[in-house]
C-alpha cells in the first residue's frame, strides 16, 4: 500500500488507550486515518486502514482463532493472523461504520464476535473477600430525615399513576401546581404499564416499584391515582406491601379513585393534595449521615470510552460512599452478560455469586422465549462508538464495580434493599426501566454515566451524568454534570473521585443537578413481556442459535403486514358535510407540524420544543397545531418484530394525511437513529429531504437542538391551508366501543361507518374490540354476522380506502389508539360506558354515550350523548364527527390535557 505523503509519527499516548496491561488491542483515542505512523514500542506501525475514535487496534501480533483481549477478557477472536495497527472489526461493527459512509476501511472483517457460551461457576476460584474499609469519621449531608427509613435527598410531593389509565391524568394534575411553594415540587409518575384489560406478566414487578415509589426517601407526600376497573390499583399496591411486610407510609398520603369526570376529579384531588404542599414546604434540610446515600448506578449511550473513564469514575465513587455507611446498586442484567468472571472476583459468599449467575440464566431464557439474545442489545450507536458486541459492553458496564469492591447481595427488580453495601438488582439494560427498580428499590441519587451524552433525570430523585470524553462534555456542559474525560487528559482517578465526591454531597444537599436545572424527567417501569414460557420456533438455545426463523411464525405474532385491501362492507347514501382544509393535494381536516423523537431518549424534549413552536408560531399559518409524540421505544428494547411493528409505526405518522411538515428529533445513540429512520423512509418511496432531521448530542445540547429545530421550521413559506367544503368521505375513521354497549348503538356505530365508507372514506376497527366482536356490528356493517379477520397489521398504512380491521396485540387503549394514527386514522369515534378514555396526542379522541348511567356520572367528558333509534344515533355521531373535522369542536379530554401517546410492543418485544 502506499500513500500520497509522508505521515508524522505520532505516539501511543496521544491516540490510543490500553484498558488494562496485557490486553493485545488497544482503544484510538480519536480517529486515525489509513496511513497514519504511531510509535508503538519503539516500533513505527503503519496502521493499513482508518480506526474510528472509540474502535480497536491491535497492539500485540495475534495469531488466527486467538483472543482478542480487553481488560484481560476475550471479546472476540481474530479471523486471520493480525499484526500491531491492525483495525479490529467484526461483521456487525464493519457494517455499522460502513453504513455511515466511512472511508479507508477493510473489505472484510478482522474477528468474529466470542461465543456466549453459558458461564460455569469454579467454587475454587471465587474470592470471599472484605468490603472496603470504612473511614474513621463517616460524613454527612443535609437531607430530610423519614420515620419510615433513611433521608431524602429531594423533598417532593408525588403523583403516583397505578396504570396508563391514570398517566394523562396525574400529568395534568401536577401541572396545575406548576410553581406551587411545596418543597422540591409538585411531580407526577406517569407510565405505560398496568393498562390492558387482563393480569400483565409483570404484576409483581409493577407492584413492588409502585409501592417503592411512594416510600422512596425523596417522597415527602404522595397521591395514589386508580381509575375503576383498573387491575393495578390502589388497593392492589395496599394488599401488595402488607403481604411483603413493607412499613406503613409515615409521609402524608392519600388513595384516590377516578369516578367522574376529569375537571371534576382533577378539583377533587388537588383538594387532598392543597394541604400538604404547606407540611412539605416547610420541612427543612438537616445534618444527616452520608449512610443514607443509596445509590443507583446506571449508563446509557455508552461509547468505548465507558469503561475506561466514566464508570470506573463511578464505581470509585461509589465506593467512597460505601466507606461512609452507604450503598451503591449495579443493575442492567443483560448488560452484564460476558462479564461474570469480573463481577464474581470478589463477592460476600457462595450463596450470592449463585443467585446472581440464576439471575443472568433466568434473563436470557426470558429473552429467549421472545427469539432474542443478550446480542440485541448493544444498540447502533453502541456499535458504531466501538462496543463491538455485548461482552464489550458488559465488562466496561460492569467497571462500574471497582475490582476491590466486594458484592455484597442479589436482588430482584425493585425488590426493598436489604442492607448497606454493593448491591446488584436484575433488571432489563432499557435505561429508564433499570431506574424505575432501582428508585422502587429505594434509592435516592442516581449515577449516570454516558458516552453520547444522554439527556436523563427522574422526576423525584436527581441524576449526576458523568461523560466520558471532555470533548463530548464540553459540547453539552449545560446538560451534562461530570467531565469523566479529565481521566483520559492526565488528571488522576484519585483527584477526580475526589473532586466528584464533594458535588455528589452538594447534590444531595439540595444543589439542583444538571437534568433538574433542565426541567427534564421520564419514567418507565419494566414493561410487559407477553410470553411466559418457550414456544416452539421462538426459543433460543444456549449456544445463541434458533431451531427456526421468526419468518417461519404465524403472521399474528410477529406482526407480519398484510395485503391492507379492504373488506367488502355495506355502505349508505346519507351524506354528511365538513369544512375541511385543501393542503397541497389533499383534503384534510388538520395540517399538522409534527416533530417525532426517534427514542424514547428526545421524548420530552421533543415535547417542550412542540410546545414552544406552538406558542411562538414557528411554522407560521402553514400549520393549524404543533405536536410532539414522545414513547418509550427505539433504545433499549429488542429488534426483530416489535422493532418492525415501531418502525411502521413511525413512519405512519410521518406519512400521515394530516402531517404537513414534519422533523425527526434523534438523540444521538438509540438503535433507531435519524439515519435508520432516513433508510426506511426511502424504502417506503419517500423522500428524506422532504423531512427536518435534528439531533440533540450532534447539534450540541439542548438549547443548540431547539435553535435548528426552529430554523428549519421557520425556514419555509407555506401557504395556509385553504378552507374547502367537503364530506366525511374524504376522512379515515377508527370506531371504537369501551365497556358495555346497546345492539342499538351497536347499529348506530355501523351506520355511521356505512356512510364514511359510502362515500369513498376508510374505517378502522380494532380486531380485539369489542366494536368487531359483536354480532348486531358486524350483520349491520357487512351485511353477515360472520367473523372477519385483519386486513392490516398494527398500524399499517391502507393500500385502498374501505372497511379495514387492524391487528391488536392486546387490549391496552392508549397502544390501540396510537396503531389506529400510525395506519391514517384522522379521528376515532368512541362510544364509553363505565368511564372515559384518553385522548391521543395526534389524533382526536371523540367520545359519545348512551348509557344513562355513565352520562350521569361521566357527562362532562362525553363530546355528544345519543339517544333514541339508531339510526339517530348515528346521526348525532356523524354530526360530532363533522364538527370535529371542521374545527368547531375541540373533543373534551383534547381540551383538558388527558392525552397519550403510547407504541405497542407486540408479542415479541422486551426490554434489552
């Protein structure tokens, strides 16, 4: 090979990390291009390829089928005998650069990932060893002392949703004492689980984080919302800790039931709350021991520079806090897969180290019963900053446990902490649902290392972000709380423990953290898995591979799409008239702005820049609302068919009739990142440079991200939708019935779909609803009683206007409602009876009654009441429906804020 010019030699020190003495590969500091000269020594070594900052080189010669080594444990074996300057590449991690459109790279890989074989526990070579040794005069920090426990380092009066049901709710509810003088602040929990119809898989999970919310140390008050009906409720969290001897809760609290209506009971319940604010704002901080410190370690968007900089940072860290009295709680099981041997080096017995190897065994036969490995985890960013493969990824995240940190126990996911000490608690590697345990499990300060430099924090208890790379640090200080990266620059662990030590006592004395000056705050607890055991073709063996294809399962599981062509329906020559909006070629009833987070991670971001485009009028006449539509996929959830079934999801949106302009909000690490969502979007026939693209850590922070996400919005001259008279033909419909319903209005529901279909319009059932289930529908919609199955799956686009029916994996409202937006419904049409629903963020929720009862009780939320034959029914519904359309009505829950937006996972889908 020979190249243009001569290249300065430069030295190891300036571009390359060795992670441990005696590792063959090393880490580049930054990136080096084919051709460059290092020092290596006293060796000159040409490197024949570009190595990317955070990627691999070899160090050491290394012969074919040898180990490749980092922090002295096999990540991968070489493919052929490699020489010092060698690029390490696997198949994955090649392809991952190769897709960013790299240059200078190796047509074939260099190494092939090492085999997840089962760990075997050697008895002989476990180390029993002693905790660090305290100090002789333990610290403290200004907290808030409980009965019930140790102190908090915040003082907050809690929300507490036991369902989705109540997540809309509790959201408005905190809202409205926004600025209230109530301690550290009014917050809500709001969350995605609980809200099916049946027992989830995850009940006991659910319980014991719920009820370790509202004991959590940083609680000085807690509300606890149900609706009725809910399966996961106040009761249940009640019977929950008197069956697992938790303490009685010490701090003002309340249980309280939705049973009216949302303005209703939102004045209700602030009437509990109203006298605590005073109690809790007067609570002062006092001198309390720095024991009560319960840490939980996490990280996210990890790069290569992980476990060289910021967990080691923290695990140090954490180990001072130990040597005060403290805890420190490790989680992320999957993200510890290919690390036993490291965790186990020093752990309190035998009966610890086995039950923490029962808990990685239990984890991947879970995954496994959903056809995935602990391989699904690293996450496109994870790949392409240099975490090769999960045994990478799992030995820097384990480095989070200093090597003379002894583990002291083994928990389950939000199980009461036992004891002080280093504790690990099993729990999915997804970031936010790793917190909920942890937080459920009693922490009260969080440690998050990241190498991408992700936006997180928790409602009630502070996160400390530690960066790996001062460069990454300095590009998003404001969001960002320790610059780990110093390590690599020349400052000393020793200092930089130290130094990081003195800010996590101020933090938790009361100095705001970097996310809680940035307002910012998600919730998610471990979602539901829906297989509870192996099925035949889904399951994967122990050495990784699956006996057959998830192509090879039935098309319901996987949430394979279908033809999208219609049934054939009866139909009806009423016709109803709109004033609907002609936008470019369509007549639609909105023009929306849409900005979609890629992840979960730009969620609520994306939703406060939505609200200030939307008060300031970035887009100008050209849209009549701005929405933002967080969720809780795309990072740390599986691939295969729950990842197939987000996508489409996602670009339904995008695609979506009422969608005029449209931006994609990335992160900046999650698997599905603005180049993924690029690449499906041409798939789809559709042209990117149609759509706005903006990322959080690549633009620079927050405030960065806001600016360009404004630029582009206001970089347009649309004109405003012009007003044309139209008909409920020209919209798509989803029809929905919840709780019990009349053959009447059963009638009524298929009348009005009749007529939108008569004219050349779409209706969307849901093929779990109760809507399709009835007899009196479908005889009246199709002319026979008759069964009809699925025409799209879930969230599908329709091929051709007409009857359609979409598959529903389960029976949770919100994840129903967002399958119906995602497919090109415009509005859906509810019939209620017991209780209402919430509206959806991007589609408008309508909801009618015609039981006495629930417009007695429920009236306030109904948008019409219908009464008499069906056929005036129908008409009562149909005219609501041309209100909506025509901007004249503005549905009731949209009005009051009880809105959601909330993506299913499928039967498929878990948590990785």
């Amino acid at each position: 090979m020979s190249y243009r010019k001569a290249r300065t030699m430069v030295r190891f020190e300036q571009i390359g990390v060795l992670p441990e003495p005696g590792d063959n590969v090393a880490i580049a500091s930054r990136r080096l291009e084919a051709g460059t000269v290092i020092e290596l020594d006293g060796a000159a070594v040409t490197l024949p390829h570009t190595v990317l900052e955070g990627h691999r080189f070899v160090v050491t010669p290394v012969a074919t089928g040898a180990a490749l080594t980092s922090w002295n444990t096999a990540f991968a074996r070489a493919s052929r005998d490699l020489l010092p300057g060698d690029y390490v590449c696997t198949p994955t991690s090649l392809a991952a650069v190769t897709a960013r459109g790299v240059e200078g790279l190796p047509a074939e890989p260099s190494a092939t990932n090492e085999p997840l074989d089962p760990y075997e526990l050697d008895e002989s070579a476990l180390h029993f060893g002693a905790q660090v040794t305290s100090v002789e005069q333990p610290g403290t920090f200004l907290g808030y002392p409980r009965e019930q426990g140790p102190a908090g380092t915040r003082n907050h009066v809690v929300l507490l949703a036991t369902s989705s049901r109540g997540s809309g709710f509790v959201t408005e509810l905190a809202r409205r004492f926004d600025g209230a003088d109530a301690g550290d602040g009014v917050v809500p929990v709001a969350h995605t689980e609980g809200g099916e119809d049946d027992v989830p898989n995850n009940l006991h999970f659910l319980l014991a984080t719920l009820a370790g919310f509202t004991l959590n140390p940083n609680v000085g008050a807690v509300l606890i919302v149900d609706t009725e009906g809910d399966v996961v409720s106040g009761q249940a969290i009640k019977n929950f800790m008197a069956e697992h001897d938790y303490p009685a809760l010490k701090v003002p609290h309340a249980y309280f039931t939705r049973k009216a209506g949302f303005e209703h009971d939102l004045t209700t319940a602030g009437a509990l709350v109203e006298p605590w604010l005073p109690v809790v704002d007067a609570k002062p901080r006092v001198e309390v021991p720095l024991a009560d410190l319960k840490i939980a370690l996490q990280c996210g968007g990890s790069d290569a520079f992980s476990g060289i900089s910021a967990n080691p940072l923290a695990g140090q860290v954490s180990a001072e806090v130990i040597r005060h009295g403290g805890t420190a709680v490790l989680a992320e099981t999957d993200e510890l897969i290919g690390a036993e041997p490291y965790v186990l080096k020093n752990v309190r017995d035998l009966a610890t180290a086995k039950r923490f190897l029962a808990t990685i065994k239990s984890f991947k036969e879970r995954v496994g019963w959903h056809g995935h490995t602990a391989e699904g985890n690293p996450s496109g960013g994870n790949v392409y900053r240099g975490l090769y493969n999960i045994v990478l990824k799992s030995i820097g995240a384990a480095r989070k446990l200093p090597r003379e940190v002894r583990l002291d126990h083994v928990i389950d996911y939000a199980e009461p902490l036992p004891g002080d000490g280093y504790i690990f608690m099993d729990s999915p590697g997804n970031d936010l649902e790793s917190v909920a345990g942890q937080i459920g499990s009693g922490c009260n300060l969080i440690f998050f290392t990241t190498g991408n430099g992700s936006i997180t924090n928790f409602p009630f208890v502070p996160t400390l972000k530690f960066v790996t790379t001062s460069a990454r640090y300095e590009r998003l200080q404001a969001e960002m709380d320790v610059d780990a990266g110093k390590y690599l620059t020349g400052t000393t662990m020793a200092d930089l423990t130290a130094e990081t030590f003195d800010l996590v006592v101020r933090v938790a004395s009361g100095e705001k953290s970097a996310g809680e000056r940035a307002g910012h705050s998600q919730v998610s607890i471990w979602r539901n898995w829906k297989q509870t055991g192996p099925r035949d073709g889904i399951s994967i063996s122990t050495d990784g591979r699956m006996s057959r294809t998830l192509a090879d399962l039935p098309a319901e599981d996987r949430d394979a799409p279908l033809d999208g062509l219609p049934h054939q329906g009866l139909t009806s020559a009423r016709r109803t008239h709109a004033e609907l909006l002609r936008v470019d070629d369509r007549l639609v009833p909105e023009a929306v702005g849409l900005i979609l987070p890629t992840s979960l991670c730009s969620g609520q971001i994306a939703l406060r820049i939505a609200a200030q485009a939307e008060r300031e009028k970035w887009a100008g006449d050209a849209v009549t609302r701005m929405v933002a539509l967080p969720h809780t996929e795309g990072c740390g959830s599986s691939g295969g068919a729950s990842e197939e079934t987000f996508a489409r999801i996602m670009l339904g949106y995008l695609l979506h009739p009422n969608t005029r302009m449209a931006l994609l909000l990335e992160h900046g690490c999650e698997k599905t990142h603005n180049d993924y969502f690029r690449s499906r979007l041409v798939e789809a026939g559709a042209d990117p440079a149609r759509f706005g693209w903006a990322s959080i850590q690549a633009d620079g922070g927050l405030d960065a991200v806001g600016d360009r996400v404004k630029e582009w919005f206001n970089g347009f001259q649309l004109p405003a939708p012009a007003d044309e008279s139209g008909d409920l033909g020209a919209l798509t419909i989803g029809l929905e019935a919840r709780g019990p319903f009349s053959d009447t209005t059963a009638e009524a529901l298929a009348l009005i779909g009749r007529e939108i279909v008569g004219f050349g319009g779409s209706v969307v059932l849901s093929s779990r609803g109760a809507l399709l289930a009835d007899t009196t529908f479908r005889a009246t919609a199709f002319g026979s009683p008759d069964p009809v199955g699925p025409t799209i799956a879930h969230g599908q686009r329709l091929a051709a206007p007409g009857w359609h029916v979409m598959r529903m994996p389960g029976t949770d409202w919100m994840e129903t409602a967002t399958g119906f937006g995602a497919t090109g419904v415009q509005q859906i049409l509810a019939h209620v009876a017991g209780g209402t629903l919430s509206a959806q963020r991007f589609v408008p929720v309508v909801e009618f009654s015609n039981d006495p009862e629930t417009v007695a009780t429920y009236g306030d939320d109904l948008d019409a009441v219908t009464t008499g034959a069906a056929a005036q029914q129908a008409r009562i519904g149909l005219d609501t429906i041309a209100a909506v359309a025509s901007r004249r009505l503005v549905p009731k829950a949209v009005a009051s804020g009880n809105v959601g937006f909330q993506i299913t996972r499928g039967l498929l889908g878990t948590s990785m």
